[in-house]
C-alpha cells in the first residue's frame, strides 16, 4: 500500500510514525505524517502531536467524523522554512485535497510547528485562501458600447439577459 502523503509505501514512510516505532525528524515529516493520520482517522497521533497549549481547540469527536467521512485524494507541500533535524520550530505550507459529501475540497494552511519535549508537534497555522479570481476582459458597464459589436449599449443588448 502507498502512504497516502505520497511516499512509496506506508511501511516505510509513515507507518513507524503513526505505531509510534520512530519520531519525525523534521517538521514536513511530521506534517506527512499529521496528514496520513487524517486519512486513517487516527485521532490518537493527531492529538497527540498537537501542541498541549492549542489541543483544546480541537474536538476530537467532529474532527474524527469528518476525516473518517472524507476521501483523501493527496498532499502537496508548497513550501517548508526552518523546520530541520536542528531547528526548534520552522513552517509547512501545504494543500490538502479531499471530497466531503460529494463536494471536491482544498485545505490550504501554513502550519507553525515547534519542538516540545525534543519532539516535533503541531502549534497552530493560518488558513490560506487562494489567488482572487481576476477578470481577463475588462468590466463592461451597463451604458458602455456592448462588446459584441452591435452599436448599442450593453444595457440595450448583450446586457438584458
């Protein structure tokens, strides 16, 4: 079986995070592995690599319902900074994409980690939301020539629709 974060197998990518056999070295590792959680529904690893100040947050019953209800469709990591076997807290900027009742979803954050304890946990992160749509004509006013070339006015024309 592949791990769902990416990696060749499951065995050897996630899988000794997630039986708790080793720890991640760096923080994308970590998030790798927060992320395969998700698609396993194992609530135990996700709580467990959150942050003790920032877990209260998460509850545990709507979040568990919702990554068993997903189906997980891949991880892309956009870019990492710090986060290194010898750094104490660095950033994972990432996409996750999954489909929640027939709808086909994107969850774009940049997560802080940092070291607890020596090990890599989950602080918290910021929601990113995409580009703004930008339109590749420009606007058409309602008493501006309508653009199909008629000599009338939008208004009078294209724009009645």
């Amino acid at each position: 079986m592949s791990c769902p974060c990416g990696g060749v197998s499951l065995q050897s990518c996630c899988g000794p995070y997630l039986a708790h056999a080793a720890k991640p070295a760096t923080a994308e590792a970590l998030m790798r592995a927060r992320y395969t959680a998700f698609t396993l529904a194992d609530m135990d690893y996700i709580l467990g690599t959150h942050h003790p100040a920032t877990v209260k947050k998460v509850d545990r019953d709507d979040t568990e319902s919702w990554a068993r209800d997903s189906i997980w469709q891949g991880l892309q990591i956009l870019a990492t900074r710090g986060g290194g076997p010898e750094d104490q807290e660095g950033t994972v900027e990432f996409i996750a994409r999954f489909s929640y009742q027939d709808e086909v979803q994107e969850h774009h954050e940049l997560a802080h980690f940092v070291r607890h304890e020596g090990d890599w946990i989950y602080h918290d992160g910021k929601i990113r939301k995409g580009e703004p749509v930008r339109r590749a004509d420009p606007k058409v006013g309602r008493n501006d020539p309508c653009p199909c070339g008629s000599g009338k006015k939008f208004k009078k024309c294209c724009g009645t629709a």
